[in-house]
C-alpha cells in the first residue's frame, strides 16, 4: 500500500488525510466557533502541518465561521461544554488513539450586565458551570489524551502537552455589572494554578494569558448594553476604545497564544499569567511576530 502511494500522484488533499493518520496530534479549542477561537485555530493549521483542530462551538457546525484554509484538518462538533453530554461529544468526536497536544479553554459568556447583588440563581448558576466548572472537567476528561501526547513516538521534540486558559483582566480587577464573569475568571486563575502543580508531573503543562480588549462578539455585546448607566459606569470606556480602534484582533491574538504554547519553555509557560500587554517589549515575541 505504502509503495503504491509513492508510485501514484495523489491530491494535496489526500496528502493532508495521511499526514493525520501518520501524526494523529490535536487541539482542542472551545469557543471555536468565531472570535478568537477561530482565529487560533486558523493559526494553528496554517502553521503546524501535522496537527488536527477540533472546533468546538454551541452553535451548529455550518455556522460556524469559516476557515480560510481549506483542509481536512479542522473538525467541528457542536457541544455545550457546560453538560456532561457536551464533554462526551468532544470525546467522542476524537479518534480512540488521539494525542491532544494543545487544548485551549476560550469558550466563556460575560452572562447580563447588572449588579451582583441582585443576580438570579438560575444565571449565576450558567455562567459558573460555563467559565468555572466546564474547562475544569473537560480537562479531567482529556487527561489521557495529554498524556498520550507527552509519551507519543511521534512526538520526538519530548514536548510536552499544554493546556491554555483564556483568561481576562476582570479576574484580578472588579467591574460594576460584571459581577458573575468576574468571579468565575478569578476562579479559573486559581484553577490554574492549582491544577498546573498538579499536572506539570504527569507531562502536561497548564497556563493562563489575558489577551487584552479583543474585537469579539462579547464585545460587541458589551458596546450594545442599554440598561441603567448605573448598573455599568465603564460603557462608555469599551465604546471609545472600539471607536478609537484600539481594540486588539483575534488574528494578533492568535499569534500570540501560538507563541505561547509553541515557543516558551516549559518552565516559563505554567510560572505565571501572560498578558498579551505585557509583551510588547519582549525581544522573543517581537521576532516571533515579525517572522
């Protein structure tokens, strides 16, 4: 079979489809679906030849927005990783002897602008189990998988499998209207932490990064609030900043987080939260961006 594939012109497409069989390396990046998920997953395909994406998003795949790599290398599955059925998706949607080299936790919701004191059970409860409780979870599920990554013969580098949290600003400062996403993203932080000191011995490797202001739909969402000013006294901040096109892009934020998981070492990676802000005098990733 091997000698006749050599002998035979085969398509670029078909090329693609044995070079997954051969490498069979993933990463998962929930949010997938738009923003900066779509945008890292675009990323990771056009630069990493012998990974596989899986996308996942909540809404259906053919919405999902469009790579502009055309490739059999993305896979997308529709799953509400708050619910266990959603975890199960993504698992299932993975070949049995797949080896997840990177998997991004960037799904999240900002959940209604309006104060924390009178938020009702039944939302708090959604934007806990979406930011907090579910990339817990599907990382306990994907641990044999890391881990498979970690010992893979194909992985000859003796890298190690990382796990990324999409962090934000909110989780060390608190915003008036913001009140569950600000929680649940203080949370994540500790989880990583946790979890990083937990896990770096079993080869894989947790970290965080804040990607700053990003033009995204929760953006979007925020400029939109037309509630009591009260209730959200920093509107007008997020609207000047989009007016002033100041906001980062998810295509800027993508290379970043590439750098991130395919550049720093090791130790470097889990010792602390990146900040895409923070960054932009370090001489590594002024070169990373610029190559």
């Amino acid at each position: 079979m091997v000698e006749e594939l050599i002998d035979t012109p085969i398509s670029q497409q078909a090329i693609n489809r044995i070079d997954i069989m051969l490498s069979n390396q993933w990463a998962i990046v929930t949010g997938g679906s738009s923003g900066i998920g779509a945008a890292i997953i675009d990323r990771l395909i056009q630069h990493e030849k012998n990974l596989c994406c899986l996308a996942v998003g909540r809404r259906s795949p053919q919405h999902f927005v469009s790579s502009c790599v055309e490739t059999d290398r993305i896979h997308k599955v529709s799953a509400d990783i708050s619910t266990p059925e959603g975890i199960s998706a993504i698992l299932s949607a993975l070949p049995e002897d797949a080896c997840v080299k990177y998997l991004i936790h960037n799904a999240g919701v900002l959940g209604p602008i309006a104060p924390l004191s009178e938020i009702d059970r039944s939302t708090w409860n959604q934007v806990v189990v979406t930011n907090l409780t579910a990339p817990l979870f599907l990382t306990q599920a994907l641990i044999p998988q890391l881990k498979r990554y970690t010992g893979s013969s194909d992985n000859n580098s003796g890298a190690k499998a990382r796990v990324l949290n999409i962090s934000s600003g909110a989780a060390h400062n608190p915003y008036v209207g913001w009140g569950p996403y600000c929680v649940t993203k203080a949370g994540l932080h500790m989880m990583y932490r946790c979890l990083s000191m937990e896990l770096s011995t079993h080869g894989i490797l947790v970290g965080s990064v804040r990607p700053g202001i990003v033009d995204t739909d929760m953006q979007a969402e925020i400029r939109g609030y037309d509630g009591d000013p009260a209730h959200f006294p920093t509107h007008t901040k997020f609207r000047t900043l989009h007016e002033a096109g100041q906001l980062e892009r998810p295509e800027n934020v993508a290379v970043y987080i590439h750098w991130l998981l395919s550049d720093i070492s090791d130790d470097e990676f889990y010792a602390k939260e990146w900040d895409i802000r923070n960054s932009v005098d370090d001489e590594r990733w002024k070169k990373y961006k610029s190559s």
